[in-house]
C-alpha cells in the first residue's frame, strides 16, 4: 500500500480528470485495483469509491483481483473471432470456472480478454505469461490448461 | 415572457426554461422516466421527446430551451410512435412478473407501457442474471428490473450527498451498484430510502416485516402494540384516495385496532419525551460548555451518514434515542412492568414513514440485553397495504383516541414531521428551561417552509442561540463543512436526512410532487395553530412519566433507558 501513497503523492492537488492515470499507474504497480487502493484513491480526490469503480469497470484494462500465476490473454479480436475465439473463451471459463477479469481460487490462473493481441496471422491465439499459443482449437486450449495447472501443483508440492 | 405555441394552442413560457417545464405549466403532460424535477436535467431515457417545426430529429423537451414563436407538437403520430418504441425497448429484457411485483399498481413503466397501448412484446432478448440484493435491513434491490434511468444514482450523489451507488460495468452489461458491487449493507448507503421514493420500477422497495407482524398478531401469546410516528397521520390518507394534507391520527388510531393491535400509542407522545431530553442536554452542554453545536438524532440515515462520513462530529451529536426507541423503551420497561406483563411476550411495532427506522430498530444498541425496544417497523405505504389486506373501509371509521399512558402529545411533538419541526419544538422547551418563561410567540417563522437550509438565532434569557436546520444530507454536508471551517458559528442543527422532513421520508406514499409535500406540512402546522398544547413541558403524560417512573431529564433512568452512543463506520465511501 505504500506503494499507492507514494504514487498518490505524485499527482499532488489531483482533480477528477486525473483518476483514469492514477488507477493505471496503481495497477501498473500493484497488478490490479484493490478496496484499499480504491478507498486511497477516492480520498485523495474526494470522490466517492462507488465513482471509481464506476469509472473502472467501464474500461476492459482494470481488474480488481491479483493475477493468477499464469496469466492468460484470450485474443477476441476480428481474426480470431472468425477462427472461433468465443468457443474458446467458453472452454477457458467453464474449465477453469472463472469469467473474464478473475482470478482462480487455487490463484493459479487469470483470465484477461483483450480486443487485439496483434497476432492475426496465427489465429485464434491466446498467449500466457507472455508467451504465444497460436491455432488454438478447444481440444488444445483445454490441454494447455490441464498442463499449466499439473505444473503449478507440482510446483507447489516441492 | 415568451410566447410558443403547443399543440396548436398559444402558451406563455419564460426566457430559459425548459420547454417541459412550459408544457406543464400550460397543462401539457408529456411522460418522463429520468428527469427529477429539483436537480438538472438528465436527458437520459427520451420519453419526453417532442415535435419541433424546423427541426429534423425529435426533441428532448426535459432538457431544450423554449424560444419566441417556436411550434411544438407533443403527441403526434411521430412522437407517439417513438415513446411507445422507447418503452417497448425498455421491456425487452424486463421481467414479465408485473403480477408479482411489489410495483405492481405504482409502477411508472407498467403504467406508461398500458398509457402508449403496448399490447405485446416486440423484441425479445436474453434476460442478464442478476442477484438480489437482499443484504440491507430497510431496501430490497432487484438490479433485473432496473431500466437504468439513474435516478437513484443521482438522488444518492446530489440530494443526499452519499454516493454508494452508481452505474457499474458498461454497455448491455451496465447496473446500478456499490462500490466493487457489494451488499448494500456493507455500503455507505444511510438506508434513507429516497432511492426507492424515486424508482420508476419494483428495482428498489423497502423490507417488508408485514407478514411477520401479522402472524405476531394472529398468536395469542404475544401482545401486539404499535405505535405511529407524527408524519404518518398527514400522508396516509393519500394511499386512501383522499386529498393530501388530511389529518386522519384519529382514523389511524380505530384502522390499528382493527388490524388487531392491543395498544395504539402515539410516537408524538414520544417525541414531547425527546423534546425533555434534548432540550436540557442542550441546556447543559451550553451551560457546562459542552461540544456544540449539538446536532439532533432523532434521523437514523442522518446518524449512520455522520458515523460514516463525519465521525470526528459523534460527540455533538445528542446521545437521545429517537422517538420511536425512546417509546419502544418505555413500553418494554415502563408500561410492562406496571401492568405486569413479561416484556418477552410484548410484540412492539412502528409505523413509520422512514426506510432507515427499519435499520435503527435493528442496530445493536438498540436492545439491551439483546432483547430489542423495537420488534418491527412498517412504512406508511406497509400499513396501508395491511389496512387494504384486511378489508378494513379506511373512510368509514370512526375517529378514535391513542391510548394511555402514551396516548397525549402536544404539537410541538407532532412538528417533528416536518424540517424544523424539532428545532422549534426544541427552542419552546429550552427557553422554558433555561429562562422559567414561555417563548413568546411559540412560532419560529424562520424555520418553516420547505428550503435545504433555515437558519435563526433565538433569544433565550442573556443568550443569543444560533440555530440552523438542514433537510437532504447534501445540505447537512454543507453545514458541516461550515462548521469545520469557522464560518458558521451555531449552538443547535436540526438534520433531517430526507429533504422536506419525515413527510417526505422514504417511506411515505410515492410521489415526488412539492405541492404534496407543501400540503402535507401545512396539514402540521394547522395541528400546531389550533393545539390547546404546544410545548413538550405542559404534556401531563410525559410530567406523569418522569414523576411515576423516570425522574428527571438526564437523570439516572433516563440514561439507561433514553440514550444512546454512536461510533464510527468504517465503511467504503
């Protein structure tokens, strides 16, 4: 949280139309919005919290629970979409029983949907901390899925 | 003055207004969703779009100026077409339970869908899932039959001053929600309940404790008592069809007894008990210099908005009970023990014209002994629907008197319904207190009518008592932040959470018109002109009270059973 203060202090005298870059810039720290980052901010500006989190969740680029350890980024944009992107999103979110912005339980993975990855080429494509999975078909995704999550629990038995 | 013409029809305008506000004011109706009368408008939902010659699309009347020779259609083919689609649209994905909806017969969207002839569903789409709120004790939210118009959002921000909701998420996937879409009781939300006032739709309504209160009447080992709050008198009538501004206390007092209640007391009587209290912890608190300004409590949404957002303020706040715990104290302590009845089996109910009573009676400090002062709280509109439920013909019924021994009131106690009903009541007792003499006149002019903020200085013996009265917690924010500031210098505010007073809690029957509201107060202040009582002090109940039972104002009884403590919430705001 020092972290939120520090970055509050550099947006001294701060109005309203400084919210959108003091929410970015605490998420860009902290990886997501959190009550009391929120509660911070809505002091520092003097506006109410139910504002922020208006103004949050009006925007795809906030989320509100700390990433999984591994970070899925499921591409929805035009050649992706075409190629079947929204089954996958459905596989993604059944399997791994969260929507789009949360986080699971165990805190393994997240899910984040983004307009355009850039990647048209190897639709549909979905990358994960970083690294690029292309031609996705339902059966792959929800290997890929069954393998990250036997490597975190394996992980997480040493 | 500017002259247009509506309808074929010549009407008077003047420079700036909307041509909505000219259009009523020439007896021109045209429906509206979103527009609030008192704040800006918003433009939102369409409904009131007109025909303007030279213009090529419709126009919002809520928020287009008039201009000199402009020529309006409000109801032409044109118009009418789009309103109907407007709402068509709306029902789209809007539940069809209207039969089951507590809305039903007041609902603005069922009654403009049967008004524009919507005879079937037009468009379907895929209803959103949504959960029900039912975290709050006085406000059940049904995000399902939001229609979005915003109303509550702005009453919330601009009228009150609190903020916990506002539009979530964006697009189809919009909602009206708190902050990280919680419960609304862990919310900043004061549960004052003009959000309901306000709603067009069965999306926000109060708690009903109806069906548990009747089968507590219906079990012959718990005795029922009710007691009813000062506004309560003035307003019911309307949800009987009469005109507003009737007083029916006596009507009220026979309706009661019919439902089965076997003590009707008056929280007027009550009131006059509050008056005894705050009055002296003024007189002490100004003569020990005590903190002041001291503020009254008699507002639950008022005292949890300061616990929340002012909680450096606690200590100016009166620690009295309001009149409803005061009386629900007494009757389980008092009136139990003299009769000899346990107080377990007293089944003690309220009907007041407040959403937030429902959320005071429940507060922790509100049963001693975990045995709480109050069992139930009901709104106007509840006992209305009781009194329908029944069979009870409401015109038909004969005037009857409340019971004793907290059946008297005087006016001053009756005043509390309105905005500065409590400061003048409180300023009669307090010069009578601390001077021996009576305040001559009795009326406080000064502190009647229907404006956010009133303020006066009275004088009382030597002393030049600084006052201010505040209704809507926007205002009440305002005043505070003067205080902080040094730029008002007071001794006593009166805070009423809903703006007008208790006649316009949320509670009361719908509306939102200033014309109801200004016929509802003066329905008081004739009770109050024609009173042969108007001064706590001379109610001979309350002397007999505090001679049979409690003592002295503040004194030691009074303590235990009389007042109370805040503390503050550390809420999301």
């Amino acid at each position: 949280m020092n972290d939120v203060d520090s970055i509050l202090r550099s947006f001294p005298d701060a109005k309203r139309d400084s919210l959108i870059p003091i929410l970015q810039a605490v998420q860009e720290s902290q990886g997501f919005l959190s009550r009391e980052a929120v509660v911070r901010i809505s002091r520092h500006l003097k506006m109410p919290a139910s504002k922020i989190y208006g103004v949050a969740t009006f925007y795809n680029q906030f989320r509100f629970q700390a990433k999984g350890q591994y970070h899925i980024m499921l591409c929805r944009g035009t050649a992706c979409h075409v190629k079947g992107s929204a089954k996958l999103q459905e596989i993604i979110c059944k399997q791994l029983k969260i929507q789009p912005g949360q986080t699971t339980r165990d805190g393994f993975f997240s899910l984040e949907v983004v307009a355009c990855i850039g990647a048209c080429g190897l639709a549909p494509v979905i990358s994960i901390n970083g690294e690029f999975y292309s031609s996705m078909t339902p059966d792959k995704v929800s290997a890929l899925l069954d393998n990250f999550k036997q490597k975190a629990t394996s992980h997480e038995g040493n | 003055m500017i002259t247009l013409h509506a309808n074929n029809r010549t009407i008077q305008a003047q420079e700036g207004e909307t041509i909505l506000s000219a259009l009523k004011r020439a007896g021109i109706s045209v429906p509206t969703l979103c527009h609030i009368e008192s704040l800006l408008p918003d433009g939102a939902c369409r409904l009131c779009v007109v025909e303007v010659e030279g213009q090529r699309g419709l126009i919002p009347s809520c928020s287009y100026p008039v201009s000199d020779g402009m020529k309006i259609q409000t109801h032409s083919p044109r118009a009418l077409r789009a309103r109907k689609t407007i709402v068509e649209l709306l029902l789209a994905n809007h539940p069809d339970d209207c039969m089951y909806c507590h809305r039903n017969d007041s609902c603005r969207l069922r009654a403009l869908a049967a008004e524009l002839g919507v005879q079937q569903r037009r468009f379907g789409s895929t209803p959103v899932d949504h959960k029900i709120d039912l975290s709050s004790p006085s406000i059940i939210r049904d995000p399902a039959k939001c229609i979005l118009c915003g109303k509550c959002v702005r009453v919330c921000e601009e009228i009150q001053g609190v903020s916990a909701i506002n539009f979530i998420n964006r697009g189809s996937k919009t909602v009206v929600g708190t902050a990280f879409n919680e419960g609304l009781n862990v919310s900043s939300c004061v549960n004052c309940g003009q959000c309901v006032m306000i709603c067009p739709t069965g999306a926000l309504v109060e708690r009903s404790q109806a069906e548990e209160i009747r089968a507590a009447l219906a079990d012959p080992e718990r005795i029922a008592v009710i007691q009813h709050a000062p506004a309560v008198s003035v307003t019911l009538a309307e949800e009987f069809g009469l005109k507003p501004g009737q007083d029916v206390a006596g009507i009220l007092n026979a309706a009661l007894r019919r439902l089965g209640f076997k003590r009707v007391f008056d929280t007027s009587f009550s009131a006059d008990l509050t008056i005894m209290e705050e009055a002296s912890e003024l007189a002490h608190r100004i003569r020990t210099g005590g903190p002041l300004p001291m503020f009254t409590s008699c507002s639950p949404a008022w005292v949890k908005f300061i616990e929340e957002f002012y909680p450096d303020f606690i200590d100016h706040v009166s620690t009295c009970k309001s009149p409803q715990q005061m009386l629900g104290a007494v009757i389980k302590n008092f009136y139990a023990s003299r009769n000899g009845i346990d107080p377990a089996r007293i089944y003690s109910v309220s009907v007041m014209p407040c959403l937030a009573k429902k959320f005071e009676a429940s507060r922790p400090e509100m049963a001693p002994d975990g045995r709480p002062d109050i069992d139930a709280v009901i709104t106007t509109r509840e006992l209305a629907a009781m009194i329908r439920m029944q069979g009870i013909d409401f015109t038909s019924l004969e005037p009857e008197e409340a019971d004793h021994p907290f059946g008297e009131r005087s006016s001053a106690g009756k005043l509390f319904g309105a905005t500065g009903g409590v400061m003048e009541a409180a300023l009669r007792t307090a010069h009578f207190l601390l001077t021996g003499r009576e305040l001559d006149p009795p009326k406080v002019t000064a502190l009647r009518g229907l404006s956010g903020i009133k303020t006066a200085t009275v004088r009382i013996g030597d002393l030049d008592v600084n006052v201010a009265v505040a209704s809507g917690l926007a205002n009440a924010r305002q005043i505070l932040d003067d205080i902080r500031s040094g730029e008002r210098q007071l001794h006593f505010v009166e805070i009423m959470s809903c703006p007008g007073g208790c006649i316009a809690g949320g509670g009361q029957p719908y509306q939102t018109d200033p014309d109801r509201l200004r016929a509802r107060m003066a329905a008081l202040y004739e009770i109050d002109r024609q009173a042969p009582v108007q001064t706590s002090h001379r109610n001979e109940e309350v002397a007999r009270l505090y001679e049979e039972f409690l003592g002295e104002p503040l004194g030691e009884r009074s303590h235990e059973l009389l007042h109370t403590h805040y503390h503050h919430r550390d809420v999301m705001q």
